[in-house]
C-alpha cells in the first residue's frame, strides 16, 4: 500500500471502532464546562502496552496523552507512582481489569492503551473507562504511519472531551500570533498547545492582528509591507489571495461567521469607520457612521451582532451594533480604556482588555447584556484575549514574566500557563475554528 493511501486511511476512517459503549450502558454526568467552581477528575493513564523492546514508544504515547488532556483544565492527573497494577498486568480491554485498585488511588477515570509498531506503521488502541462502575465508556483504534501518533492521540482525545462534555473540545485547533522574533513582526501559526509553530507571512515589515476565516481556510491580516496598513487575505494552502489598499487605514480584519465576507476598519472616506467587505475586498455596506474612530469590529457567533471599539463617547469603549435594526449600545462603563473585544463562541459573553488605573491592561470578560465586567488577570499587561472555538479557554499576550509571550487560561481565569516562548516577542493571538488541518 503506498503512502498516500495510508494516510487517506488514517485522515478519513482512522479505523474506528466502539464509538459508544452499548446501548445499556447509562452515560456519565457530562462535565459542565460554563461551570466556574468545576472540580478537576482524577483519572489514571497508565503507560500504554507495547512490544518489549520499544518502551519508549509506551512512554512518549502515553505521556502526550496525558499532557494533551491535562491542558484542557478539566482532569488531574494521577501519579503512576501510586499505581498499584504495572502495566504489563492490565489488560486493555477492561474484561480482567481490578477496577478496585484503581479507585483505591482516587481514580475516578482511566485510560488504557496498546501499541503496535511495524516499520513505519502504528497501530494504537485506546480506551476510555469509569472506574467505578467499571464500564468502557469510549474505545478506539487507528493505523496510520508512525508519525502519525500525536494526531492519533489528540483524535482519541476529542472523543474523551465529546463524551464528557458534548463538545469537540481544541485538540484540531491552532493559534496565528505575531513575533517579532526575525527583526520585523511576523504572523506565526502553532498548534493549540503551542507545538509545532511555523513562520506564515515573510513581509519584512510590520505585520499584525490575524483573523481566520470560518472554515479554517483563510487568513486575514494588516501589513505594512507597502509602506501603509494594508489588508492581506490568503488561502493557507493555496498560493492566492487577496489585497484592501484602498488611500488611508486598512486594518483590524474580522470574517463574518460562516460567510467569505469580512468587517476591517478603513479610513479611505475620511474618518476611520468599520466597513462590511467581501473576501475580495469589495465593499459591501459601511458599518458605522459616527465621529470619531471605530475599529476592532468582532462577530456574535450568529453574526448578527458585532462589537467594535469607538471613542464616539470620549475614551474608547466597546459597543454592540444589532446588524438587524442598525441600532448601537455601549457596552462597557467600568473604566477609560476598554478594548480589543472578542466574542464568545457560547454569545454569552465578550472578553476584552481594559487598562485600569495602574496604567496595566488586563483580561475581562462581560455579558454581552452587560452584566460584569470580571477581572481574569491580575499581573503585567495582558492583552489580545482571543477564545478557544469550544468557548472553554482564552489565549492572550502578557508581559508578567519580562517579554510579552502568548498564554492561555480557562474561561473564568483558572490554570493560566505560558504557551510557547520564542525569540523576540510574542503578542495579538488568534485561536482559530475547529477542523484546521
């Protein structure tokens, strides 16, 4: 079989099997994610069953399955140390498994696996079990080559956070930011855990505030590659796209939900106002209309709503235009500065940075009805907040620890980490949909 077709197998049918447990099985409570006071499970993730002499193969699999689900905030894992079964006495398929030692170490779920490795080929089995009522919950297994194991793993993944939550979770999903790391700000693209970073745009010249497109496709950014702010709109696999250069401002590009149209900021009428674009660039309708300087427009998930920012009330606030009736609100009141709003794939709430009276930027979030603001960061600056596409997480840039460097926290501010650390800086993060391959 010739590699393409190997990996046709594994992109599409992955060879699944077990999808759900049998129809008598009664599922388990579903985690409820909008829940701030969530307490973590305890599940065990022995190391995974693999040939004799490819140990480390048992260690590296089993290992990134666990960091993989700890990112999500929802599990604490156990230490194999407290184990009291070795992984060559169990038995991945749960029929003689002692379920009792297993919640005698406070485990409350436990993942088993298998690995078979021949030449380039893997073949891995996973399986996802309630401990205490001794039930595989979720099982699978894929082939695919052996570089292939990470995506494996991250697939069975999403299947253990759909299961629990109902949701695809962000295990598909990646992060455009900027770096200045090459001597002029570039776009970078990484995985959602910051693996796998790769440089996108080679501009030599300022590059920011990246957008992607619904489906994953496109992404839109401002450059100064001409010596003005200009719109860029590129296929991320193809070699085309497009350029908004009209006279003046192009800038702060945001897709409207499911549709090739976008909203950017122009200046090209004069004042600087939010205008309604095609993919191409064709203006479709002006979206604002009132003195002063509106920009960072940011879709409701339905796209009938869009935040944006406007000093039209004396410092810069965030407002919500009802695309329907054409009516505006201002939104936030708490303080002088509020900006670069982003809006919750839920619709329920709008997260944004707001620069208090330290002089410092921090992370809120407030309803889209206006209820809040609560603060989410409490140390450096904080900015650029973007949300994960299951609504669960918030990245944005912070200088808490010297350069401003791309983290991610919960929802409600719990478990903030650092995600990557570059040369230079890192800043304007941009989580994308689901589905990006």
């Amino acid at each position: 079989m010739t590699k393409s077709c190997v990996k046709i197998i594994f992109l599409i049918t992955l060879l699944s099997f077990l999808i759900w447990p049998p129809s008598g099985l009664a599922k388990r409570d579903r985690v409820v994610i909008s829940d701030p006071s969530l307490q973590k499970i305890p599940i065990a993730i022995p190391l995974f069953k693999v040939q004799p002499h490819l140990m480390d193969v048992s260690m590296k699999t089993s290992d990134f399955c666990s960091e993989t689900l700890d990112f999500t905030g929802y599990f604490k894992l156990l230490d194999r140390g407290s184990f009291l079964a070795a992984p060559r006495e169990i038995d991945i398929t749960g029929s003689t498994i002692n379920f009792k030692n297993w919640t005698a170490v406070g485990a409350e779920l436990m993942i088993t696996g298998s690995v078979q490795v021949n030449n380039d080929l893997i073949e891995m089995e996973l399986r996802l079990f309630d401990t205490f009522k001794g039930q595989m919950l979720v099982g699978k297994k894929y082939k695919g080559w052996i570089t292939d194991h990470q995506r494996m793993i991250r697939r069975f993944c999403s299947e253990v956070i759909y299961y629990l939550t109902g949701s695809q979770g962000i295990f598909d999903s990646k992060i455009a930011f900027v770096s200045n790391g090459s001597g002029n700000k570039e776009i970078y693209i990484c995985d959602f855990d910051g693996q796998n970073t790769k440089r996108f745009t080679h501009n030599n010249a300022i590059t920011l505030f990246p957008a992607w497109s619904s489906n994953g496709k496109w992404l839109a950014y401002t450059s100064y590659k001409k010596g003005k702010p200009d719109i860029y709109i590129r296929h991320l696999k193809e070699n085309r796209g497009f350029v908004i250069n009209r006279k003046g401002i192009n800038s702060t590009p945001e897709w409207v939900p499911g549709k090739f149209s976008l909203a950017a900021t122009l200046s090209y009428e004069g004042d600087q106002e939010i205008y309604l674009l095609t993919g191409k660039g064709k203006k479709i309708k002006k979206l604002t209309n009132k003195w002063g300087i509106d920009t960072s427009p940011a879709w409701s998930p339905d796209g009938r709503k869009m935040a944006f920012v406007s000093n039209r009330s004396g410092t810069p606030q965030i407002h919500v235009k009802h695309i329907g009736s054409g009516s505006v609100e201002r939104l936030t009141f708490q303080g002088r500065y509020n900006t670069q709003p982003s809006w919750s794939p839920k619709g329920d709430k709008i997260a944004y940075s707001a620069r208090g009276k330290s002089g410092r930027y921090n992370i809120c979030t407030i309803g889209f009805d206006g209820g809040g603001p609560t603060r989410l960061t409490r140390t450096g600056d904080n900015e650029s907040p973007s949300w994960s596409p299951d609504g669960s997480m918030i990245a944005f840039s912070s200088t808490r620890q010297g350069a401003s460097r791309i983290y991610v926290m919960t929802a409600y501010g719990t478990d903030q980490r650092r995600l990557l650390a570059l040369r230079g800086e890192q800043t304007n993060p941009k989580w994308s949909p689901g589905g990006v391959d």
